[in-house]
C-alpha cells in the first residue's frame, strides 16, 4: 500500500540544518576558486621617482587663471608642489625631469 507523502512548511531545526548546508558548500567553493589564484591589485601601482632634483610643475595661476609650468628645484615631489602653490599655482600635476 502507498504512503501519502506530506508536504508543509519546514520546521525551524530544519531551516538551521539548511542554512548550514548551503554556508558549507558556499565555503567548499569559495576555497576551491580562491586556490592558487592571488588577489589582483584593486589599481595599478607606479613607482614614482621622488628625491632631490629638478621638477616639471603644471597648474593653472591662481590670479590669472591661466596654464603655467614651470620647473621647480626641490627635494622631492611634495616639496616641488609647496613650493609652486606658495608662488600662487593650483596644482595638477608634477612630473620629475632628468
């Protein structure tokens, strides 16, 4: 003779056996993909030259509004910067020459 087969809404024991189940295989799949691959760097990294040396500073004058570039003598790339923004330059870029 044939059961009938009852089907109803799972109980809360089984919703946690679920639950683990699926965070189990979600966790087998995730080592599995992960495996020998490394991580990709989120952006390109430049090495930037920085040290003592001249430096191609471009930018827009602040009273004029105008493009300038000018070079800048200095200790490093930060240096270059202050050192244009203190002659009234809105900086955007700098560049070392040489």
């Amino acid at each position: 003779m044939p059961t009938a087969l009852a089907l109803g809404v799972p109980g809360f024991l089984e919703l946690i056996i679920l639950a683990a189940f699926a965070a189990g295989i979600f966790v087998v799949v995730r080592l599995v993909v992960r495996r020998g691959q490394s991580l990709p760097s989120a952006f390109p990294v430049i090495a930037l030259q920085d040290g003592p040396g001249n430096y191609k500073v471009r930018g827009v004058d602040k009273d004029t509004r105008a493009d300038v570039e000018r070079f800048v003598q200095a200790d490093s790339r930060a240096n270059a910067q202050v050192k244009a923004e203190l002659d009234g330059v809105v900086v955007t870029s700098v560049d070392k020459v040489g």
